[in-house]
C-alpha cells in the first residue's frame, strides 16, 4: 500500500536560500479504479524546500508504490502531495500527474499546496 511506503527526507542543505527543486519521475504506473487497467504518466515535483528535502530513491520508491493500486489520476496526485507536504513541509509544492493518452483523452492533473510561489509553466508531454 502507498501509503505505508517510506518516505525519506533529509536537512535542507542550503536552508538560508529559496530555491526550486525540480524532479521528474517518467515511469508512472497505477491501475484505473474502474477497469483495471494500467495507467501510464509522468510525476513532476516541484518544490522551494523548507527545513527539509526528499531523498530521491526513497522518492522513487513512494511513486513506485502506486503500481498496484486502484486509483483515479486526481486522487492520486492529490494524495502524493498531501503526503509530500506532510513529510518534507516545504514553503510551497507542485505536484503534476502527465498521463498518457486513454480513448483519445489526455490528462494533466496539477496540485499546489503551501505559499503561493512562481513555479515556471509546466509544458505537458506528448504521450
């Protein structure tokens, strides 16, 4: 289950900056709630850190974590960036789900949570 997964963070190294960190996780894969099968995309993170930074492995692990489970495109990247917020507790974090295309649909999720920050204009993939 997702949400058990491990989430490692360490000590922001630059505490006295504001920065944005910007990660991409192309290997995306959950099964849709209603037919089982799998969902394709791109995980974006971005984030101006607080005290705390997200070790990427165990990034990676946590997003990994989904492959199994039911879960539509919104509820998931809601629920990544809740627990992103929760864990690393950033000034201000993006979190955008890039799926592939499904019946000719094609979805981008985008969720902020925290200060409202300048966060650079995301162009989504063609998948």
């Amino acid at each position: 289950m997702a949400a058990s997964q491990p989430l490692e963070v360490w000590p922001n190294p630059s505490l006295e900056h504001d920065y944005l960190i910007h990660i991409e996780h192309p290997e995306f894969t959950a099964l849709c709630p209603r037919s089982g099968y799998p969902d394709f995309g791109i995980i974006v993170l971005d984030y101006y850190p607080g005290e705390w930074v997200v070790e990427l492995k165990a990034f990676k692990l946590y997003i990994n974590s989904f492959r199994q489970e039911r879960i539509s495109h919104e509820a998931v990247i809601n629920k990544i960036a809740d627990r992103l917020f929760a864990d690393m507790q950033p000034k201000a974090i993006r979190v955008i789900g890039d799926f592939m295309r499904r019946g000719n649909v094609k979805t981008v999720i985008t969720v902020c949570r925290g200060q409202l920050m300048n966060f650079p204009e995301y162009q989504a993939k063609i998948l």
